[in-house]
C-alpha cells in the first residue's frame, strides 16, 4: 500500500484526485450534527476521510468508501447551502457533505461524478 506521504519516494504514483476539508453529517445514536473532516479521494475511486489533515499518511483513515457506481448529487432537504450526498452502491449508509463555497461543492461533485463512473 502507498500512502500519501510517500509521494516523494514514489514519484510515479498519482496524486488523489481531490482532497481538502469538508463537514460530514453525523447521525449516531450519540452525536448528531456536522464535523469537520479531511477527505481525500483517490485515483482509485475510494474516498478516505481522516479526522484532521495531519493525519493522512500517519493515520489509518476514519473510513474509507468504494464510489465506483454510487449515487452523488446536490442535496436540498436539510435546508443548508452547498450540501450534497453520496449513497454507495454497497451497504445502506447516505453521507451527507457540506462545502465552504458552491465552487468546493462542485469541485467535489465533478471529482466525485468521475470516480463514480471510472
């Protein structure tokens, strides 16, 4: 496995396709609400998130999601701006994501739509 980090020692192995911090909607029986979480999606369609930027390539992700036929989109039903969500192929789980900008969204949203459909 290559990680991040190691890019200086591999030079040949591709950049993630986009990476950058978004808020990610928590809906455990214990938290609800926003936090916000460093995500990296890489050229194989996996979308890592990490708890803060430092710790990609020291850390094991938080989670790590397969995009490959997923379902992505802008998402109006939680009344906030700039929110998408993504619903993987696998297993039942909606992420709900939330952007800084309608750039960042769309700059997630065109990084994401390309993972979807390889």
């Amino acid at each position: 496995m290559i990680v991040g980090s190691d890019i200086s020692r591999y030079p040949n192995t591709p950049r993630p396709t986009c990476r950058g911090y978004l808020h990610k909607r928590t809906q455990s029986a214990i938290l609800k609400g926003w936090r916000k979480r460093w995500f990296v999606l890489k050229h194989n369609g996996y979308l890592h998130y990490y708890k803060h930027k430092k710790d990609e390539g020291k850390c094991r992700p938080l989670e790590v999601t397969k995009l490959e036929g997923a379902e992505v989109g802008v998402d109006t039903s939680l009344g906030k701006p700039f929110v998408f969500k993504c619903i993987p192929q696998a297993g039942n789980r909606i992420f709900y994501f939330c952007a800084t900008s309608n750039q960042e969204m769309k700059r997630w949203l065109e990084a994401m739509d390309k993972a979807v459909h390889p």
